[in-house]
C-alpha cells in the first residue's frame, strides 16, 4: 500500500489506510459459524475464536465516533496515510511496528554489507 501511495501521489491520488480496532456493530449478527477445525486450536485465530465465543473478546470501539474520524480523515486537504482507530488498534499497530524495527536493528550489519561500498 505505501508503494502504491508513493507512485500515484503525483497525479494527486491519496491513499487512507484505515485500521479500526475492533468495533461495536452489528456486523456479525448474521455470520453463519463454521464448525472449528482442530488444526486452529493453538493459533492465533483458535484464541480469538474461543475469546469471541466466551464473550471475552474486548470490543472497544465506537462506530459512530470511528465513522465520523474517518468522514474527518476523507474530508481532509492532506489526509494522513494511516489512520488508527481505537486504543486497541493503535496498541496492536504500535507493537507489530515495534517488532518490525527491532527485527531491522538486528539485520542491520548485514543490510549496510550488502552495499557496494563496503
């Protein structure tokens, strides 16, 4: 998406990413569920399954206050690229960037020896 962004900013193009956290709707009051499958158990998405089953999944976010954030976000002269919406969004995105430049501070000798220069 940010490679997108770059190459069509100049035809005056801009990219919203919009990451909500989760957020009261009723979006999942008509989902037919699938049976759990065993192989998801212990992953990331059985804990979720089971946490949304026990009602133990916290949903945090306003959908009217998402939704007006976002018309604000659209209606902007420069809108940002990323918009984080919830404390549970921005927690998660923090944590994954985070990790993201930890991971890229331990490579970093082998990304400089790369070059030609070195």
């Amino acid at each position: 998406m940010e490679s997108v962004a770059k190459e069509v900013a100049p035809f005056g193009i801009d990219c919203l990413l919009i990451e909500p956290g989760p957020t009261g709707t009723n979006f999942a009051a008509g989902l037919d569920h699938a049976p759990p499958l065993a192989c998801y158990d212990d992953t990331p998405a059985g804990d979720v399954r089971r946490a949304v089953a026990s009602g133990a999944f916290a949903i945090k976010g306003d959908a009217a206050k998402t939704v007006d954030a976002i018309v604000v976000a659209v209606d902007a002269e420069t809108p940002p690229f990323r918009l984080a919406l919830g404390s549970s969004a921005y927690t998660s995105i923090r944590q994954a960037l985070t990790e993201r430049l930890r991971l890229l501070e331990e490579q970093k000798e082998v990304a400089l020896a790369a070059d030609l220069d070195s």
